[in-house]
C-alpha cells in the first residue's frame, strides 16, 4: 500500500478541519478570561493618543532607528497607542502650529498699527520660546508618561512579590501564585499581571515563564531589584526540601525590601541639592529682585511695565520651579510610597463633589470686590451714579499724616491715566492674591476634611495592625475557625482601632449572615470600605486564601505577614527620619521664609514709590525748593509716572506665591508618600492659608510702617 505524503494529508484533512473549525460560527476567538481582560484594557483614548493619532498623521516622519526604539518603549511602558512616528510628527506639527500662528498675528499687528516700530517683539519672542518648548514637551512626553506609570506601578511591588511569597508558601505554583496577586492588586501593576497570562493566551509567547521574562525585562534599569526578587521565587520551585524552598521565598521578598530601601536612601541624599537649587534660583532670587522693580521700571521709562512683571513672575518663573521640581520627582524611585483606596471610601462623593468651590466663591466675593475698588471707582460709572468722586486725598480722609497724596493715587498723563500708587490702592489690593488663596483653602479643606480624618483613623489602624494580625494567626492555629476568631480579637483588642475594625467584620459575619470575604470586602457594608488601607486589605486577602487549605496554613500565613509588616515598619520609619530634614526645610520655606521675603519686599516696593511720589507732588507745587534745591534733574532719572504701580506689583507677587505653594506642596507630598491625591489637596490647602496669611500680616504691617515712615522723614525735609 502506498504510504500518503504530508501534503496529501493535509490536503486531505485541511478542508474536513476548516469545515468543522468555521462550523462553530459566533464561537469566540480567545476564552472569557481573555475577553474580560480586553474588555478592562478598553478604554477611552486620552488627550494626547487623540491629537497623535490625527495630527500626528499630517506628516510622517520616520525616526533614527535609535530614536524608534526607545519612543517604542516609552509608549509600550506607558501602554499608549500610538506608533513612535505619529509621536515624533505631532511635536513637530505643534510646534509649526505655534510658530506659524504667532508670525500670523504678529505681522497682522504690524499691518494695521502701519509700521514695523509697532511690530510685538515681546509677543513673538514669548511664541517662538513657547513653540520650542512645546516641540520638546511632546517629544518627550511619551517618557513622561512611561516613568508616571513605572512609579504608580512600583508603589506595588512590594505588596504584589507579598502575595506571591505567602501564595506559594503552601502552594507552590507559580502561575496560580501570579494569577492570584492579579486578582488583587490595584491598577497599574495588576493589568501587566494579567496582560503576562494574555501574552501566552494570544499566542505571543509559548510558556507562562517566557511572557513573565519578557515582562520582567521592561523593568531592566528602573528596579533591578524587582527582577532578583522574581528570579528567587522562580528558582524556589526547584528547591527539594520544603524549608529550603521557603527561605529562598522570603529571600525574594527582602531582596526587593533590602533594594527600595537602598534606592531611597541613595534619593535621600541626591535630592538635598536640586531642592536648594530649586528654592534659590526660584523663590529667593525672585523675591529679592522684586525691590529692584520700582526703581527700575522708572529709570528705564516705561519700558518695563506691569505686564511684563506679570508674564516673569507669574508664567515663566513658575514654569522654571515646576520644570526642576519635576526633574527631581524624575529621580525619585519606585516601590515605596502610600497608595490609597480614596475611590472606594464612602466620603469619596464629598470629595468629589463641586458644592465646596461654589460655597468658597461666595465666602470669598466680597474681599475679590474690595480688591477691584480702585478700579472700579477710577473705570466704570458706578462713582458717579453714587455722587462720589474718583479719588480721594488722604486729608479728605482724616489721614494727613500719610502726606498730601490720594487713597488711590491714579495720575493723568499725556498718554492716559496711570497708576493706582496711592497707599489705598496697595492695601486693597493685597485682598486679591489673599482671596485666591482662602478660595482653594476653603475648597480643598471642605473637600478634604473628613476624609483626613477617616485616613488617620485608618493610620492608626495600620500602626495596630501588626500585633492583631499576630493575635489572629495563633487562634487560628489553635483552631478557631475564621468565623469567630474576628469577634475573640475584637474583644481582646476592646476601645482600639483594631477592636473597631475586627467588630465591623464580626456584626456583618453575625447580623448580616455574610461570609468572611463579603464582612470584609463587600462593596456596601465591608469592613475595609471604612478603612481604605492597601495593608488591611492584602492582609485580609491573604487570610481568605490560606484559609481554604487549612487554619494551620492560614496562621502561618498571618505570622509571615505580620514579621513582613514589623520589617516594613522599620524601614519606612528609618526613610521618614532621612527625609524628615529635607521635607521640614521645603516646608519652612514655602510657608514662612518665602512669605516673609516677599511681604517685606512688598513693604519695601510701596516706601519706594511713597517717596518718589512725594518728590513728585513736591517738584510739581515748588515745595522745598530752598530747603532741598531742585529735583529737576533727579525726577527727569526717574519717571514716577512710568513706574510699576503697586497695586499691580504685589498682586503678581500674591500670584508668584500661591503657584509656589501649589508647585512646592505637590513636589513635598510625592517626595514623602508617592502619588496620594488627598494628602496632597488637603496640604495644599493648609500651606495656602498659613503662607498667604502670613504674606498679608508682613506686607501689611510692613507697607504700613514704611509708608508712614517716609511721609514722617520727607514732611520733615521738604518743610
């Protein structure tokens, strides 16, 4: 008989097995796991894969193949979809868009004004920085994205290489072990878990340790450490004695502990000197330029003006504060840090909600107004309707010690009315930075307030938690079952947070007729959404895993966590202390020494113009032309009239400082906890209202003593 070739066989059977394969209709391509996990990696394009995808396709440009890998790696890490060529052309189409809009409107400007002297040169060199900035923003955004989504993801590290410890302690299979920190996890880190089993699901990579290599490798130069850890618990697979498999578990997991803490305490001690740099080069050397602005601006003739103050102080040193203190949040590294559960708390609508900003709006409303008065009553009708005038003379007012200036001291020139310089007007305006300020304060603290407070309960929970979680392993290795071990330790654990926390899980168990896992996770009435802790939760996790192989195994399991949780008390305690001295001189600067400076800046800014505005009134009436001479050839140097107004100065200045705290507080909160949105609205909140209180009191005290001051010393001399 003739024996059939391979191709015959397959020519044979290939139709029969296409029938049968195609027979199966709407049967689906991949198994229901996969489809879930296609389901929660859908989502929404953001912002920046919309305009890559569309502006980015304009023009196609192709990158060096350098170039190409390492945008395919930030966008592969940063799971964008988006190819490395439309990232590339969308920083070069925005900053064509830019530049060629603002050559557009600045040749218009020069049209219609009829002459190249009027040509905006400021506005075309604020364009073409701005356009250049912006070519670089997006070229490197990509990478941005990439390292926010590595830190978020590295926060978890450690809790993720726990659950696999503990999982393979009494089973030793490290698919199930993977599959079960996914399982609990929190996003980011869970998606690449699971994405690790897809790989093989799809066909991309033959076995489970092929995928997780791969994976691993994408972590190659961020954490090493993370890598080693892996590699243990892989090789403990093949460790024949069961202890020796154990010990090479828990070497995994120091390891990873042993490499965060080397990594922050090396950050601890690189991170001193960009910090300084950033304080000096950006609060500092500002706040002190700012005396040098008055006189400046009238020696120089109006050149220098208000908005120009306003575009340096208020735009480009902020963005230079915030450009180093995101190099230096750059540097910090992963796997440590206080991840939240603040979505799944039930005050999380409160935080939520908009009613805190409307409320602060109206609290804040009539300063906002009193701060605009000298604008009002110099620009709108309103004076007149009311039968007042426009300004008034500190005499009028009962005030003539303060000189023979007005409240608002607007002058009338040539080219139109300028100022206000008058001291009213300053004081005034200092209202309108401080109302900016108290209404983020108001808002964030109304926002923030009780979900704070939930959060401390939960700290002290935490910092219970240790000797509870040692408690509840030895009655369940005395054979409680898990049922009514909760309600022996609340018992044992009466008036602490503890006793709270294990009698929530009792009441649900008894009253409520739920399992251990709904008393403790259920999405209305578990104990965990009152106490939002990434520890209790992984704990509890653990403890409903364990226990289905055993009490025994399960109290093993509870001993293992709560030695883990004593080590991860020491090193966390061991990082505060290093970056307590770096945090506490943020802080002080930020809410104190920077205030203070600009205050007495402020101070020093209205004695300037109150002087200059004396010898003004004076050389204009013939005042003190025997006692003095002339100051003629004096005020011809200095152009009162085109100096920087005040009012304007220390509104740019309020403005400076509020971005400074925003910027500042942010950069503090991530150095210290890691990404944590509550911490740092509620910080931002607190550090605006001391530090913008304290600017007033300052500015205040120190406008007004200065001001009487020179009125006191120039009525002497000019008689």
């Amino acid at each position: 008989m003739k024996r059939e070739s391979v191709e015959e066989v397959l020519r044979k059977y290939g139709a029969k097995i296409e029938t049968q394969i195609n027979s199966s209709g709407d049967s689906k391509n991949y198994s229901q796991s996969y489809e879930k996990f296609k389901g929660e990696i859908s989502r929404e394009y953001t912002t920046y894969e919309r305009w890559a995808n569309s502006l980015g396709n304009f023009i196609h440009i192709k990158p060096s193949k350098s170039d190409e890998e390492k945008m395919t790696k930030s966008l592969n890490s940063a799971h964008l979809a988006v190819e490395p060529w439309q990232a590339i052309s969308l920083s070069v189409m925005g900053f064509l868009t830019v530049f060629l809009i603002g050559i557009f409107i600045s040749v218009g400007i020069t049209l219609v004004s009829g002459g190249i002297e009027s040509f905006p040169l400021l506005f075309f060199f604020l364009v073409i920085t701005f356009s250049i900035f912006l070519f670089y923003f997006l070229n490197q955004y990509p990478e941005r994205l990439a390292n926010k989504w590595r830190l978020k993801a590295s926060s978890q590290m450690v809790p993720a290489i726990l659950y696999i410890v503990v999982y393979m302690r009494h089973t030793p299979n490290l698919e199930r072990a993977i599959q079960f920190a996914s399982e609990h996890l929190q996003y980011p880190l869970a998606l690449d878990f699971k994405k690790i089993f897809y790989d093989v699901e799809v066909g991309k990579y033959s076995t489970l340790k092929e995928s997780l290599d791969h994976y691993l490798e994408s972590w190659r130069g961020y954490s090493t450490e993370f890598i080693e850890g892996f590699h243990l618990i892989e090789s403990s697979l093949f460790e024949p004695d069961s202890s020796r498999r154990i010990s090479t578990l828990e070497k995994g997991l120091q390891v990873v502990l042993d490499g965060v803490y080397e990594k922050m305490l090396k950050f601890s001690h690189s991170v001193r000197s960009p910090l300084t740099n950033v304080y000096m080069l950006g609060v500092v050397l500002p706040t002190l330029g700012l005396a040098l602005i008055p006189l400046a601006s009238a020696m120089i003739g109006g050149i220098l003006t208000y908005i120009h103050v306003f575009i340096l102080f208020n735009l480009i040193i902020p963005f230079m504060v915030f450009y180093l203190t995101d190099k230096v949040l750059g540097m910090r590294p992963g796997g440590y840090g206080e991840t939240t559960l603040l979505e799944k708390n039930p005050l999380y609508p409160r935080y939520k909600s908009q009613v805190h900003y409307h409320k602060a709006f109206w609290i804040i409303l009539p300063f906002l107004i009193l701060s605009l008065i000298p604008l009002i009553f110099q620009f709108t009708p309103i004076p007149a309707s009311l039968d007042l005038a426009k300004d008034f003379s500190f005499s009028e007012l009962g005030l003539s010690f303060l000189g023979s200036g007005n409240f608002f001291g607007f002058i009338s020139t040539p080219t139109g009315i300028k100022g206000p310089f008058g001291l009213g007007a300053l004081l005034l305006g200092m209202l309108f930075p401080l109302s900016i300020a108290f209404y983020f304060s108001i808002a964030y603290n109304g926002k923030t307030k009780e979900l704070i407070i939930e959060r401390e309960k939960t700290k002290e929970l935490e910092s219970e938690f240790n000797n509870s979680l040692f408690q509840l392993g030895n009655r369940l290795g005395n054979g409680v079952p898990p049922e009514l071990v909760f309600g022996k330790v609340a018992e044992s654990n009466r008036g602490l947070r503890t006793g709270e926390f294990f009698g929530k899980v009792n009441y649900n168990i008894r009253q409520m007729g739920m399992s251990v896992e709904k008393a403790i996770f259920d999405r209305t009435r578990g104990a965990i959404r009152f106490f939002p802790s990434d520890l209790i939760a992984t704990s509890m996790r653990v403890l409903i895993e364990s226990s289905k192989k055993g009490l025994k195994i399960a109290a093993v399991s509870l001993m293992s966590i709560s030695e883990y949780l004593k080590n991860l008390d020491k090193i966390t305690m061991r990082l505060r202390d290093l970056l307590a001295e770096i945090t506490s001189d943020m802080k002080s600067n930020m809410t104190f020494l920077a205030p203070l400076l600009s205050g007495i800046v402020v101070g020093l800014a209205a004695m300037i113009t109150s002087i200059l505005g004396m010898l003004y009134i004076a050389n204009l009436s013939g005042a003190g032309a025997t006692n003095w001479g002339s100051f003629n050839n004096f005020l011809d140097i200095l152009q009162y009239q085109d100096m920087i107004p005040p009012y304007f100065l220390q509104i740019s200045v309020g403005i400076y400082l509020i971005e400074i705290i925003f910027i500042l507080t942010s950069t503090l909160v991530t150095i210290n906890s890691g990404e944590d949105k509550l911490e740092m609205t509620n910080k931002v909140g607190i550090n605006l209202k001391k530090g913008m209180s304290l600017y007033f009191i300052v500015a205040l005290l120190s406008v007004v003593a200065l001001s009487i001051l020179s009125a006191t010393v120039l009525g002497n001399l000019l008689g």
